[in-house]
C-alpha cells in the first residue's frame, strides 16, 4: 500500500507549513492550538486561502475537497502551534452538524460567517454532574409562543467567554436518558446567558461556566428532531473524539525536548522509540477516520489512543528536561496541562466502555476484562 502523498498534497502540505510558521513568528506559538490560540484575525487569512469548509459540499459554501486536505492543513497547523482555536468548533463540528441536521435557512444564515472566519461558536454539552454522560443533562428548553426559554448550567464550554453562538445540548420533553433531547443555536448576547472563565491551574481561561436564565430562543433555532437529536450529538461527537488534533495537541513540548534528551541512554533511546511509533500508529488511526474507513464508533478507539500518547508525552518532556520543565512559562503551562488531555471530549474510562460494549460486544459481567480495565465501574 502506498501512504505518500501525492504531488499535489505534498505542496498543499508544504504550503501549510509556511503559513503555519508565518503566523507562529506573528501570533507567537501555542501549545493545545486548537484550544489555546485564538485568533480571528488568523481565522480570516484561513478563510481567504479556502482552508475552513474545505471538505463541506460547494453546495453549501465549501470547498468540496478530499477529506485529506482537511488534515494536511490542520497537521501543519497544530505541529507548529499556529493560532487555529477561533475557527476549530465551527470548521470541524457545527458547519457538519449544519449541513447534515439543519434546515436550508439555517445553513444560508449560519454557515456563511463560520466559512469567512468571522463567527466563532462555543458547544453546550457537558453539566456539572454530567460531564462525559451526555444522557444525564438537566439544561431545559420548554415550549412557548414564540420559541423557547432555556434554564440551566453548562461546563467545561471552551471558548464561551468569545463565542458568538452556543450549540447548546439540552432537554425539551419529558423523556429520560437518551429521549428528550435536543439541539437549539443560541446567541451568546442573548439575555440571561451569563459566561463564567474557568481559571485552571495552567492559567488558562478558554474553559468556561455558562448559565442560562430564562433564555429565550427563537423556534426556528432548532437543529433537526426535537427531543430526538441524541443520535446527532453522538454524530458530532464522531467528529470532535477522531481528529489528528487528539495526537498533536502537545507535539510542540516534545519537539523542543527532544534536542536534550541523553540518546547515550538505552533506556531513553527506547523511549523514543516508543514515543516515536506511538505517533506513526495515532497518525494512521487519525487518517483511518479522515479516510472514513473505520466501524461504528471508532473514534473512541483513536481518541483513547492519541489521549494517552500524548500523556505519555508529557512524561518525557519532565523526565528529560528536569528543573526547567518546572518554569512557569509555555512549556510548564503545556506540561500542567497533560491531565485533562484523556477527560475532555469523552474520559477514557467512558470510552473503553463504548469500545468494549458497542464494537467488540463484551457483557458489562466479563471479569476478565474488568480486570485489564477495558470496562469501568
């Protein structure tokens, strides 16, 4: 099987690289890019090249291009830590969630400014008390004359506090569990919405607190089937759990230690061997999903994958730079960072779960695998 690119995608990828380290020298480099480096006016250069939407239908304003254009870009991008996060939601899961779930109007009205860069979006989903159980969520939408009014509280919404819309994951019935469920778009100006920055002990403010008082949403704001979208938010979250930005989120930290590591070593050497195959295998994972030819729920298997590499990651870095990786600067920063890396977007407990009952089929009884930690609880 042949995995080079063709010449076409070599200088595609060639000139993602340039772009990439043209905006590092102007933005500066962030380690977790796709979270932690925003920046509109970078959003907009990307736009203007046709790099956000590039797979969307032409239909709907895209660029109709081979998925694989998706992610030589966005390789590029989060390798060299270029400040992608403003554009990264909406490119990689509303825009999609839109054109497979929304109404003709709500595409015209919405899709356009996430595809000049101008709009960013924020994803309702996670609760206190319901952070990877999606089926647990409290936040309710009831009917009125004229639309909507939300009540409740969401957490861990990345990029809130700048978001001009929340795709919001919410109950307007009154079904339990997986019934009941719906998607509203809900205007981050809209009264009674309140955003709270989530200070971590990285220092980073992108996570946030968001509550909704008495929200009013219009009717028309409804994405696809009221109280049955939970197949949608499954959807999406196919595409937030499989992306190459799982892999190379911290990719800066171990590129700047590896120079220091002590290769006289065995024991370092084999290390980064580890660390070395570990990326080549989470790539093939990655393009395995970009490609679309993994079953049902693979992206657990490629989110639970890369997360733990990239942990594994963090390790080296501290191991191998000692006192300096303790600097409270970007590197420390990343290095305080690394827990979270197998929480967000689904824990790797929930996801082993997903693997071993809904794509190898195993009774929640089965000791053995109990025991080697394929399933929790």
């Amino acid at each position: 099987m042949d995995f080079d690119w063709t010449p076409e995608q070599r200088r595609l990828a060639a000139e993602a690289a340039e772009v990439a380290g043209d905006a590092v020298t102007r933005f500066g480099a962030h380690c977790d890019a796709w979270m932690t480096g925003y920046s509109r006016a970078f959003s907009k250069e990307l736009a203007g090249r046709g790099w956000i939407g590039m797979g969307w239908p032409v239909e709907h304003g895209g660029g109709g291009r081979p998925p694989l254009d998706r992610f030589i870009v966005s390789e590029a991008m989060l390798t060299a830590g270029a400040p992608i996060a403003a554009t990264w939601f909406a490119d990689r899961q509303i825009g999609p969630s839109l054109i497979a779930f929304g109404t003709e109007e709500q595409r015209r009205r919405f899709l356009p400014g996430i595809l000049a860069g101008e709009t960013t979006w924020c994803i309702g989903m996670s609760e206190p008390g319901a952070g990877s159980d999606v089926a647990s969520l409290r936040t309710r939408a009831r009917r009125t004359g004229g639309g909507w009014v939300v009540d409740g509280q969401k957490t861990w919404t990345s990029f809130a506090a700048g978001a001009d819309f929340c795709y919001l994951i919410c109950r307007t019935g009154d079904g339990t569990g997986h019934r009941g469920i719906s998607e509203l778009i809900v205007p981050m100006d809209t009264p009674g919405v309140t955003v709270r920055p989530i200070v971590d002990m990285a220092g980073g403010r992108h996570f946030c607190e968001v509550f909704f008082d008495g929200v009013e949403v219009p009717a028309d704001n409804l994405v696809g089937a009221e109280g049955a979208a939970f197949g949608q938010t499954m959807r999406q979250l196919e595409h937030e759990r499989g992306g190459v930005d799982r892999l190379l989120s911290n990719r800066l930290l171990y590129d700047a230690a590896l120079p220091h590591a002590d290769v006289s070593k065995a024991e370092v050497r084999q290390e980064i061997a580890r660390l070395e195959t570990g990326y080549r295998v989470g790539r093939l994972l990655v393009l395995r999903e970009t490609a679309r030819q993994g079953p049902a729920g693979f992206s657990a298997v490629t989110k639970a994958f890369c997360t733990s590499h990239e942990q594994r990651v963090a390790a080296f870095v501290s191991h191998t730079l000692g006192l300096p990786a303790l600097a409270w600067d970007g590197l420390g920063r990343g290095l305080a960072y690394s827990p979270s890396y197998t929480i967000m977007g689904g824990t790797s407990e929930v996801l082993r779960n997903i693997i071993a009952e809904r794509m190898l089929k195993l009774p929640r009884e089965n000791k053995v695998y109990r025991s080697f930690g394929i399933l929790s609880g």
